[in-house]
C-alpha cells in the first residue's frame, strides 16, 4: 500500500505540472505569439501550430498513456485500451506537428533538418511510430502468447519510457532555441514552460518506475 500510495502522490504531481505547462505554452502562442492557425499566410501562425500541438498533444498525452496504468481505476483491460488509444493519439497530433513544422519552414524558406531540435524530433517520433506498432501486435491484435507477452512487457516498457524521455529533451532544445533571443518576459516564460516539462517528465517517470524498481 505504501508503495502505491507513493506512485499515486507522483501521478498527481505529473498531473499538476502537465496543467502548468499546457497553461504556460498557450499563454505563450496566444499572448506572445498571435494564435495558432495552420492554415494562415502568416507564416509565425503556422509555426505556432507546432509547439501548442507538440507539447499539448504529444508531449502530455503520452504521460498520461504512460501513467494510466496507475491512474485509471478499471481493469487491466481498460487501462490497456485507454494506454493504447492515447498513444495513437499523440502519435496523430505528434504527427501535426511536425507536419506544421515543415509547413513553416517551405512557407519561410527556411531549410529543413539542419538542427538537433529537428534530428531529435524525427527519430523520436519514429521511434515512436514503431514502439506502437510493436506494442499493438504484441499485446492487442492478434496479440503475442501469453508467456512471450510476458517477457515483452518489461521491454516494452522500458522502451516507452526511454522514447518519452527523448520527446522531453526534443523539447527542451525546442524551448532553448526560441528561448534565447535576449531577457525579457516572453524568455522567462518560455524558461519556466521548459523546466516544468522537464520536472513532469521526471514525475511521470518516478509514477511509473518506482512501483517495477522496489518489486
């Protein structure tokens, strides 16, 4: 009990950061930025499709697919549908996304994937592509043995947590190049929307590795 109630006092901090930063970055696109239209000749418009999307759509929900196992209070069965469906979620917007940035960057005539921002978010999101592919195979339809679904999920999962942690720094130096413009509030802001992403990483990872590591 102790042990669950520690994952569970981690899931509501996560929970609590993610809100913070989804507030943070559309106080960013709205206020400092104009909004968000993809299909604006206003080119900035276009880019902020990517950060509202990336961070909102991808960013949170996979932390909350990660953490649903601990999180939602139904079966097993549920909690599987509910992490696989989230997880093509985010893996549709992530998609947007990235969709938006390149729309930016043809639209600007700005080259594309020049930047570790750009090589971290492409294999993140391929990455990604495959961990779900793997995973709803394995465990969904038609779905592995049972003995070979066992020794798959501590894989599976390790995996997952590593490729979230990518899409966290993939963020992080996101947030540091349209960071680092000079002092001011819109820095600041966006400073602290990196820093809370980072610490709801850290939390959504503690919410789900403690209970595996003190088992």
């Amino acid at each position: 009990m102790p042990l669950l109630s520690s994952a569970s006092q981690f899931s509501a901090v996560a929970h609590v950061l993610g809100l913070t930063a989804a507030i943070l970055v559309i106080v960013w696109v709205v206020h400092y930025g104009g909004g968000a239209d993809l299909n604006s000749e206003n080119t900035d418009l276009i880019f902020n499709v990517h950060p509202l999307v990336m961070t909102l759509g991808f960013i949170l929900v996979i932390g909350e697919a990660i953490m649903a196992y601990n999180t939602v209070p139904s079966r097993k069965t549920v909690q599987k549908s509910i992490h696989m469906l989230l997880h093509l979620l985010a893996l549709v917007l992530g998609v947007l996304g990235i969709y938006a940035a390149f729309k930016f960057h043809n639209e600007s005539q700005i080259p594309n994937m020049y930047t570790l921002h750009s090589w971290l978010g492409i294999c993140t999101i391929c990455l990604f592509g495959l961990q779900w592919i793997f995973g709803f195979f394995s465990f969904w339809f038609p779905g592995a043995p049972p003995m070979t679904r066992t020794m798959l999920v501590p894989l599976h999962a390790t995996a997952g947590l590593a490729i979230f942690l990518m899409a966290i720094c993939t963020a992080e130096t996101g947030f540091m190049e349209k960071g680092g413009e000079g002092p001011g509030a819109e820095t600041r802001l966006i400073n602290f929307a990196g820093l809370i992403i980072l610490l709801f990483g850290l939390f959504v990872s503690l919410s789900t590795a403690l209970p595996r590591i003190m088992s």
